[in-house]
C-alpha cells in the first residue's frame, strides 16, 4: 500500500509532526533499509518486532519495515514500563524492540530481547549490492498485535493479518472517502488501533497525517488545527469537547471539512456547538472495537437524520444482535451485537479460550465476532449503542446503561461532560455520577429528571475538574475513582 502511493506521490509529505516530516518517497526508502536491518539482527518471517518510541515517524518506518521483513509488530504506548512491559515481553517473545528508552531498554535486554533505536532504523544503510527482503508474506500471514487491556486481566494481543488489515482499512476509507488534498489531524497515539489506522487510511488516500499528542488541552489543540491547516480530525470525545469549548470563544475557526468519532458516544451538545462554530464540518460517528477496527459508519451528518445511531455496517460486511441463546432478534429488539466480515480480526495470541468465546464459529464453520456490546438495529440496518457489557448494570433491581445515563447528563444545560461510576465497594455499592459544571450534584440530578427515567438516575453526583483521561483520550475510571475518594476532593 505504501509503495503503490509513493509512486504516485513521491515528494508529497506522508507525515508531520510539531517538528517533523517526512514524503512518502523517503519513508518507502527508509522502511525498505530498516528491513534489511532487522534481518542483519536475526529477525525472521513471522518474529514478533516491539515499538515503542514517541516519535510517530520513527513507528511509520518500523511498522512497514517488520512487514516488509514479514514480522509482526507491535506498537507500545511509550509509557508502558516495569510490569506492562514485562508481561508484553514474555507474552510475544519479540527478536527486536525499537526504543530510545534507557529503562525500556534495560528490561528488553533482561529479556534478551535485542534493542535497535530510533537513529538506528530510521538512518538505517543502504543494503549492499545483492542483498534481497525473502518473499513478501501472504496475505493470511500476522502482520500486527494490538494489545488491549482487560479489566480483570492482563493486555491480550489482538492479531491482525495482512488481509483484515487491509480490507478494513479500506472499507473504512470507502465511507470517510478521506482526499489526496487532505491534512488528516491525529491527536492520538499510533498504539491506539485508531490512532494506528489513521495512516493506513491516509496512505490510501494519498493524504498527509499530522500527529500531535492526546494531552493537548486549551489552546494548543486549537492552535494545532490551526498551523497544520487540518482538513480532517481524528477524534475521541474528551478531544471533540474540548474543542467545542475552544471554538466557542475563539475568533479564528479552525478549516476544518470532517471530524469523526469513535471511542464512546459523542454528545449531541458537542455537536451541535462545533457546526455553529465552524459551518464547514461535517460529522461522521462510528462504532467499532479493536477486534475489528470498525463496525458501522454513519453516512456525513446522518445524526441529523437519525440522532443516537452510529451507522451501518462497512460495505462487505454485516452486523446483527442475538440474544442470550445466540438467536437472530428483530429490528427493535436490543441484544448483543454480532458482526461478521473480512474485517473481523484472528483471535487472541496465545489466548485459545477466549477467542473460541468471542470469536464464535456458528456450525463450526462461520466466524463471527461476538462484540459484548448491547444495542438495536433498526429496520433499515442502522445501529444503536446502549451500552459495554461492562457498562451495563444493577441498580435498584433494574438494569442500567452507563452511556445512556452519561448522554442524559451531558444534555443538562451547564454540563460539559460526565462519566458513570458502577456501583462498587469504593461507591458503596450505588453508581455515582461524576460532572465537569460549576452546578451542585443535586441540581444536576434534579434537571436530569424527564431526560431519562427516574430510576436510572444515580443516587449520588459529584462535580469534579475535569475527567481524567488514559492514553487514548478515553475516561480512565480508575483514576476517576481516586479523584472522587481522595480527602481533598470529598
């Protein structure tokens, strides 16, 4: 995919960063030299390579050259240390890891793990004369592991091959139709498999990727938009919120064309605020997991249209609920959602039982994902989230979903965004409401009623600074849980 585009747009800038680029002539070249520098140390058809560096051209070059040496890769968040780290090490057993880290470094070496830097690939010579990459891998060949936290376990490692990487890839550009005149804007990082995809897609629009960091916050984020000339955002709701208070204020609008969403629901206050500041977007929700990438894409501005649904399956593919005896349930009817397509990833490495749970073959034969995610389809197939499996639970006897619970809070005038807590042992066992407003808790509980059932309104909500994010700009809820308990914050 790579090669195909840098011949048709050799000297056009493929990425940038604050203080980088690189054209897609350069990054093939430089892709191709650093594979044959992995072969030079040992690495070996279907070898698993680790990256971990900050630096997103650095990733580029590292992810294409394992590919072209026929090894897996796996991108790492930079921050994964001590024990995450650990564990990824002894789970794939990589020949080489990428990194500029000092202690990364040290624990791969523990590992025997052979340790190649940023400089080292990205500079990486010029093969001597004759020396030759052994065949391409085939196209069922693994070609990437994305490790996905669990919350009762350790990472597993979604596998991907070369196929499913590309079909979803472009399946998922036959809906966004991202442009060869493009500025792609992503503030997430390339281990994040949304993140990741951005290049992919921009590859194959022949566009240019702009990579900034999931941590800006305030000005800078607009600011960003503003210097890169972004056409296109790539965003995850903590992203998209913050923006719309941005524009709010600011005199000068970002250009923007297109702005896309995944992760969790974006809310409809958030989204109208960001078309009346900038007339010229555009708005494409979506719902998706890392077993698949992406699930269903609205069409541009089909929540206008159809409000709370995130889409219709990616062309070629097909998405469906069941329920609890793994039966077919009609439009209406809410169930767990099933899809199926050449999207729908290998299963778990070294995790047998539980891709036989979530990667069900029906009659032996047909594979197809069980998501965990509960939800309806309409009658013309467009589909609408109610909740994670880990999102559904018990209040007063009913079942509650948290998404639905955020959504009605975040339509309460004032509030800019919120999060659920499930009922625990630190909520003392009820669920808690957590919102960013200068309301009290009790206001906000009071005009969420009419907005959604009584019942499903939490008993308890508490006004916090902001919500604290992880890596990928999603709700770390852990970390919420602290900030509600610390003393400071009672």
């Amino acid at each position: 995919m790579l090669d195909e585009t840098a011949a048709a747009h050799q000297d056009r800038c493929a990425m940038s960063t604050a203080s980088d680029s690189i054209t897609y002539k350069n990054l093939a070249q430089a892709s191709r030299h650093a594979a044959h520098l992995l072969r030079a140390h040992g690495v070996q058809r279907g070898d698993r390579v680790v990256i971990s560096s900050p630096d997103a051209i650095t990733v580029a070059v590292a992810v294409h050259a394992a590919s072209r040496a026929g090894a897996m890769f796996s991108v790492l968040h930079e921050d994964v240390r001590d024990s995450p780290l650990q564990h990824v090490l002894q789970d794939c057993e990589p020949a080489v890891i990428v990194t500029d880290d000092p202690g990364v470094s040290a624990t791969a070496q523990a590992h025997d793990v052979q340790v190649l830097t940023s400089q080292e690939l990205r500079h990486a010579p010029a093969p001597r004369e004759g020396s030759h990459l052994p065949n391409p891998p085939l196209g069922v060949d693994g070609a990437c592991l994305i490790y996905t936290s669990g919350t009762t376990s350790l990472p597993k490692a979604v596998v991907s091959t070369h196929q499913q990487v590309l079909f979803a890839a472009q399946a998922i550009q036959d809906c966004l139709a991202y442009r060869a005149d493009d500025i792609v804007y992503s503030p997430l990082p390339l281990s994040f498999d949304y993140g990741l995809y951005q290049m992919f897609l921009t590859f194959l629009a022949g566009a240019q990727l702009r990579v900034g960091h999931v941590a800006e916050v305030g000005p800078p984020l607009l600011r960003a938009l503003q210097d890169s000339k972004a056409t296109v955002l790539a965003a995850v709701p903590s992203v998209s919120d913050r923006l719309a208070w941005l524009v709010r204020r600011a005199k000068n609008k970002p250009a923007l064309r297109l702005l896309t969403n995944t992760g969790a629901a974006l809310s409809e206050k958030t989204i109208a605020d960001l078309r009346e500041a900038i007339p010229t977007l555009r708005v494409q929700l979506m719902y998706g997991l890392t077993e698949c990438k992406r699930a269903t894409i609205m069409p541009p501005d089909g929540d206008l249209q159809r409000p709370g649904s995130s889409g219709k399956a990616l062309p070629g593919t097909e998405v469906f609920t069941i329920d609890d005896d793994g039966k077919r349930l009609p439009a209406g009817e809410v169930g767990q959602f099933v899809v199926r397509g050449s999207h729908v990833m290998a299963g778990y490495w070294r995790r047998p039982e539980m891709t036989a749970e979530r990667f069900h073959r029906r009659d032996g034969l047909f594979p197809e994902l069980r998501t965990g995610d509960y939800g309806w389809m309409d009658d013309e197939g467009y589909l609408y989230f109610s909740g994670r499996r880990d999102d559904l639970y018990k209040e007063r006897g009913f079942r509650v979903s948290a998404t639905e619970v955020e959504a009605a809070a975040r339509r309460v005038e004032g509030v800019d965004s919120a999060a659920v807590l499930p009922p625990g042992p630190k909520t003392g066992h009820t669920a808690v409401l957590a919102v960013v407003t200068e309301l009290d808790g009790p206001e906000v509980l009071a005009r969420m009623q009419g907005l959604i059932e009584d019942y499903k309104i939490p008993r308890r909500c508490v006004p916090v600074p902001h919500l604290p994010t992880n890596h990928n700009g999603k709700v770390d809820r852990q970390a919420l849980t602290n900030l509600i308990h610390d003393p400071a914050h009672a």
